[in-house]
C-alpha cells in the first residue's frame, strides 16, 4: 500500500480570524469533507507538544515523527539542503543575505535592495571563497531567490553554537561570530575571515559597479545566520523502511523533507505563495507513486504566507484553492490501496500574524482508517473526531495504515 | 482496594477484519458492555505511542508503566524469565531452537522436526555446558515447549549487542555470533563456544540414535537468536509499592510481568491458544487477591493468535470467550474494594495478520471511576469515552484508582 502526507502550512485559525469564525470554518471545503465524511477520521494534533510554539521546521520534524527536542539544530542546514546543497554530518550551514554596506563599513540594507538579477555571477565570483588558516576546511556558498542565499562550511571539528553576522539592525558594522565553544570558535573564526572575503570580492564585482550606475544599491556583502550542524536525523527509508518523494516550493520545507531522506521532485507552477498552483504539486505527488515510491508528502504554503501577511480573505481563497486539490486527489487516488493524511503544521490567526500553540485540525481517509461521523474539517468540529488529540507523529500514523513501518520490539 | 488489569492480546481490529466491521464489533459482549455502562468509563489507548508498532514485549512493558524507549534490551530475557529461569543483572539470554544438522555440517531443520518428546534428557546432557576461555561465566540452558528453550550467561562484563546463531535459513552452517563491541565480543564468544559444545553433546545423545532409528529428525544442534542484557526494569513492588501475580501462559508475557516482579501462577488448562480455559485464569487472579497480593495481572492471548492466522470467525469467537470470563468476573469481583481495567496490547487486523499501530480499545470500571456514557465496547464506540486518548501507563492508573501507587514530588 502507499501513503500520502499533505500539509497545508498555517492551517489552523482562532476565532478571531473572520467575524468569530476562522478562516476555515469560513472557507468553502466540501472535497475535503466529503472525503472524511466518506472515508476518513479527525482529530487535533499538537504538532509538537501541547503548549509548544512550532517554528514551521520543529513542527515538519516532529509530524515526520522525528523528535525536534533531540534533534534540531537550526534553521540554515535545513535552508542549504532545500536549496540543493548536498550535506554531510560534517557541514555548519547558515541562511544568507545579499547586503549592502556603505563607505564607512556600515550596513545600509540588508537585502541588497532585494536584488534579483545576476546573482548568478555572484555565486560564481564566490566559489573562490576559501579559509587560509583551514585548508581543509570546505566553503561552499549557493544563492536562492533574490537577496537569499546559504553558506556551509564543511570539515572535522565544526561547531554550531555561533552568533550571527546579520544583526537585523541598520547603520552598524557587521559584527563578528563569535563561538561558544571551542570548536564553534573554530566555526566562528572560518566565518569571519570568509565573511571578509566575500566583501572584497563582491565590493570589486563589475555587477556591483553597473548596479551603481544604475541608481542601485549593490550587493557588497554577505550576512550569515541561523547556523546549523548538520542534525541526527535517520533517514525515513533508515527509520521506517519507506522510499519517499516530497513536493514543495518553499526551500524550509523541502530542506527538512530531503533532510528526512526524501527525494525532492518540483511542479510546475509552484511557488511557495498564495498563486501557487497546488495542483500540479497533487500531480507529480501521484506520479510519484506509480513510479514506485511508498510514500509522497506534499506541501502547500499559501494559507501561512495569508496569515503572517493578516489577509483573511487571501487564507481563505487559498483553503479553497487546497479543497479544489483534495477534489482532484479524490478522483485520482486509488482507495484500495492508499491512505492519505491532513493537516496544517501549526495554528496561524490572522490578527497575531504568528505560529501559536493552538491544536490543529487533521484527518487520515483509506480502507484501514475506523471511519468515524465527521462531516467538517475544521479547528470546532474536528475536536470530536475519532482520532482524539495527539502529538506529532502523522507520518508514521499514515505509514502504519498501509503497513509500511517496522515493528518496535517483538 | 485492590486491581486487576487484564490484557486481550491482538484484541483491536480494522474495518477491513469482517464486512466492514472489526471483530470486536461483531462479537457478542454483553458482559463487558454491560460492566463498561454501570460502572466503567472508556477511552482509546496507544500502547506505547501515536504511530508506534508495538511489539507484545515493549506494549506490555509501556503499559505496566515503563518507557521501553528506556529498557528494553530484547525479547530473549523475557523468554528466559518466562520458561522460570531466575535472572539476574548479569545474565545476558537467547531463546533458542532445537535444529537439524546434516552430515555436511548445514542447517536441515531449524525446528528438529518439532520435537515432541525426550526434551527434558537433551536439556539434563546441556547442564554440562562450560566455557573453558570463561570459566566464571554460568552457562544455563532450559528448555520450553517442542523446540523452544533458552540460553543464558550469568558473568561480569558480558555485552547483549552479539549477531544470533540463528540465521533463519536452511542449508548453510551455523553462524558464528560476533559482537558490536568488546563486552559483546565476549558474549559471542562463549556463545559460539557453547553451540560448538553443544553440538557435540547432542550428536552423541542416545536420544538422536533413537530418532535418527525412528525416521526422525536428530535434535543435534542449539540455534541462538534474540540476544538480550538483563533489561534496567525495578520491580512494580519498588516502583508502586504493590505486591503482584500475572497469570498467563505465553512464556513471553508471564517473562515481562516476572521481570517487572510479578509472580507467576498457573491456571489449569491455560494454553495460550485459543482454545484455553481462560476462565480458570480469572479464578486464579481472585484467588491472589484473596491470599493478599494487591494486584493481578491477566493475560489472554487467543485473540492475537487468531488474528496473525488471519482466522476472524476464530477471533470472534475468542472475544465471546473473554466476555464470558467477563460475566463470571463481574459476578465475583468486590466491587466495593477493586478497581479492574482491560484493554488489548495492540491491534493485529485479520488481514494484515500482524501488529500495527492503531490505537486500541480501553476501559477502566470500579467505584473510584468517573463513569461515562458509553454502553459498548469496541475501536468506534471507545472513541468517545470518558478517558479520551492517552498513550500506555494502564497499569498505574489502574493502581491509582485503588489509592496504591507513590506521589511523585511532594
């Protein structure tokens, strides 16, 4: 049998959202709930814990089944991995900007002015960045969309515990790591001398000479945080036997899913926004299958993007955008043999603006689900679904319903 | 005030068990129902986790209160304990197999041709087994029913971390065991030791002359698989203060409650099948009571058998035979001074016919418990009960309901 996991980031609400209602209490669903009504069971899920704030990393950790608490390390690797980086145990990655710093050395924006083009030729001019005093060690840096971008560092002895270079404050120097430990000095010390290079080497880009020209500001600098060390987390095919394909645009998402051992696979159309067009990610999640992989997550962004941005009215467009999705899934997906599951990986209300601890709404539907009498997916009715509220997990709940994970003890 | 905690082994279904039914929907319960609607309250249990599939020995231990996460080190001392050898921090066991070696040295028969009969002189001829290299090491073999037993080493610096002798394949030599570290290496070591002597033994056995004269198949050589250290459990009496019996008859089950400080009572005419006289078991529990222990434990395995055959009309039928015991203990218990819970250890579909991970019926019935509305017992009903979702620890709260179980903190 195969399993689907699909996360709608953001999902849950508070009444506060819309007139007393959430957004999806407002929203038009009836795919979704015609398919628990039909063939699944809700509960609420902690996506971490009761009372736990997921950051939207912790919380895909925890719903993969991994346990956040012992294993998170920081937001970069997960950041260089959703970008394509290829990562070891031996790599500390940081998110980066483009910044622009100005005659006196102080830092004038920190998005470069949101560059967006040539980056590529920054990259490129970039390779050349190298430790004098850590031969060994290897630099990498690669850019993502506009100002972002990740560097790692790969080599023996590299901690993680380091202050960043982007203070998120204007008019100031760009401040030196520091470490906390012996090893994360060592991290520390690389990053600051590579951080200096880059600025030698992009101060001197031609880019940058044309972007003044042009009336812009250049992109003169790299500013580093979120560092990480690469985590301990097993692979899913390592953990519960399971080959694995996710498909996403946002580069978090996808970083913690390749992290997670799973194989990136991209769909047209998708971007990581509230236009994004999900259902191509439905699409190659299902082709995914019929070429043989066990499970596929999928995952849409939109109703976080809505949320953060306090547009209601965007939330519940997108929500429903996912039930036209979850129409397409119905009608395509074999029920004999697949079990799907829903949910969002954290509550955020449209006036807070922010991830909270608030419980989500999430369902399971195929042949080995105990159907129970929900006939709504929402944050009110789904506290009186069959599956009762629980913490974490969705992954191997959904893996199991199909018997796709091993057994613990015997 | 007293507790019973009786465990169905295999007991939760899936819709896919009977026409849309699980077997213990279909099964007639009037007894339990009856008991759950005057004075219990019911719930959904995870028998150690939300997506976790539990084996018998971790379920039971995360039911009785431990975190198998913890201690468990493998099945082979619960098997050891289960067949009344006597353990201690220094054993390390195997469950073991009388097999068949042929005249090239390759394994034939990893069962001897289910030997039935003469177990007792091949086990009174391997009371001999020694290490030369390890002198101060005990080796002890017992034997269990047809071509089971055990292997325990009782010695300092012996490791649980060794490959089985075991190779559960036909045709090739035995295997030399080899350990993961150097503790472990000196366990392999002694076993591979003792396989050689007992190999030697065997072949010379008057028994396997007799055999080999009668057709059959010689019991000459011992397979080892299941390595396990004696496991870090405190007995439920230094735990919760409580005196214990466990009355089962799968060597497996009656070794976790030993090793958890039960002692173990036999029923008459218990086989651990299905066609067991369960009855007798719930006679026997009383009678502990009676003669001053403050707890029992019950352990019926038929529904579990059943179900890994996938045979649903046997399980039903089974179901109907716990429910008669139900009726007989309802009758007899007092009510005004015990407390009883029931559940199963995991839920084992039919057509699956193995452990999986879905959550599994539970109740709670006595005069300290908040009794809830609901009048049947089964994996939809109990969704709504009383005790919501909660994940293993019966056996405490079973205790704690008796007012028997330790404050934690002050």
């Amino acid at each position: 049998m195969k399993s689907i996991m699909v996360i709608a980031d953001g999902l849950g609400g508070r009444p506060t959202d819309l007139d007393g209602k959430t957004c999806l209490q407002v929203a038009e669903t009836p795919e979704i709930d015609d398919l628990l009504a039909s063939r699944g069971a809700g509960g609420m899920i902690d996506p971490i814990g009761p009372g736990v704030r997921p950051g939207s990393d912790t919380a895909h950790l925890s719903l993969f089944g991994y346990d956040p608490y012992q294993c998170y390390t920081g937001r970069g690797v997960f950041e260089a991995a959703g970008i394509g980086m290829d990562l070891t145990e031996d790599d500390v990655c940081f998110r980066t900007n483009f910044g622009t710093v100005d005659e006196e050395g102080n830092i004038k924006d920190r998005r470069a002015g949101r560059i967006s083009e040539g980056q590529d030729q920054l990259e490129e001019a970039l390779s050349s960045l190298k430790s004098k005093k850590y031969p060994e060690v290897e630099v990498r840096f690669k850019r993502s969309t506009e100002h972002r971008g990740a560097l790692c560092l790969r080599g023996p002895d590299l901690g993680g515990e380091v202050t960043p270079t982007d203070p998120h404050e204007l008019g100031i120097p760009i401040p030196d790591s520091t470490g906390e430990d012996e090893s994360s000095e060592k991290t520390a010390e690389i990053l600051n001398e590579v951080t200096h290079q880059a600025s030698k080497i992009l101060s001197d880009h031609p880019l940058n000479e044309k972007r003044k020209e042009q009336g812009k500001l250049p992109a003169n600098a790299i500013l580093s945080r979120g560092a990480a060390k690469y985590p301990n987390v097993t692979s899913v095919e390592e953990k519960y036997g399971v080959t694995a394909s996710v498909v996403a645009a946002g580069a978090l998402y996808i970083g913690v899913a390749r992290v997670a051992g799973m194989e990136f696979k991209e769909a047209e159309g998708a971007t990581g926004t509230v236009d994004s067009k999900i259902i191509n990610k439905a699409k190659v999640g299902l082709d995914e299958l019929d070429k043989g992989k066990d499970m596929v997550f999928l995952h849409f962004k939109g109703a976080d993007n809505a949320s953060h941005d306090h547009d209601a009215e965007a939330k519940v467009k997108f929500i429903e955008k996912v039930d036209e999705t979850f129409g397409w899934l119905k009608e395509n997906i074999d029920w004999e043999e697949t079990h799907l599951s829903f949910a969002g990986d954290h509550t955020t209300p449209i006036q807070y603006g922010d991830h909270v601890a608030d419980p989500v709404p999430v369902m399971v539907a195929g042949p080995s689900v105990r159907n129970d009498a929900l006939e709504e997916f929402d944050e009110y009715s789904c506290r009186d679904g069959g599956m009762g509220r629980f913490s974490g997990n969705l992954l191997p709940i959904t893996l199991s319903y199909s018997n796709l994970i091993p057994k613990f003890g015997a």
